[in-house]
C-alpha cells in the first residue's frame, strides 16, 4: 500500500514539472533590483536584480522607466517569447513598485 503511495507522488511530481516547463503553469518569482537604460538596438530599459541577474521585462510601465530606480518586483519566465534586445532573461512583470 505504502509502495502504491510512493508511485502516486513521483506521478504527480513529474506531472508538475511537465507542466511548469511547458508553461501551463505559471510560476512566479519575487526579487529587487534596479532599472538600468541598456544602450542597444535603439535603447530599452532592463532589470538587474540585486542577485546580478540580467531581467528584460516585455511589459515595464512607463512610470518605472528610470534609470537608476530602486524596485522591488514579482515575475514570471517568458520561455515561448524572445527579444531582440540580446540581453537578459525575458520576463512578464506581474507587480512592481518603488523601494
């Protein structure tokens, strides 16, 4: 019975790893940072996070467009989008606001 149990979990954890890496489920992640101007393919704004992670959001407000600004943020991974900026994990922003 217990062995039954066992099999159950490791179905249902590479169920969610399936999902997860497939983009049906949407996994978010929480992080500080702060806005730099990137001076390449006309100029857009990206995200370096406090860790040094390289972030292009694909839907940064106007409002947060500054560079230099002091944020903290929660995203999500954008694995089925690419940009032609070259730089950086693409993201969706979910919500960010002024530290």
């Amino acid at each position: 019975m217990e062995n039954r149990y066992s099999f159950l979990k490791i179905i249902i954890a590479i169920s969610l790893i399936f999902l997860i890496f497939n983009g049906c489920v949407k996994v978010s992640l929480e992080d500080t940072g702060t806005i730099k101007y990137i001076n390449l393919e006309g100029g857009f704004y990206g995200i370096v996070g406090d860790s040094g992670q390289k972030l292009d959001p694909v839907n940064l407000k106007d409002e947060f467009k500054k560079d230099g600004l002091r944020v903290k943020f929660v995203y999500s991974l954008k694995k089925d989008k690419m940009s032609v900026h070259q730089w950086g994990e693409t993201v969706e922003i979910i919500s960010v606001r002024k530290i």
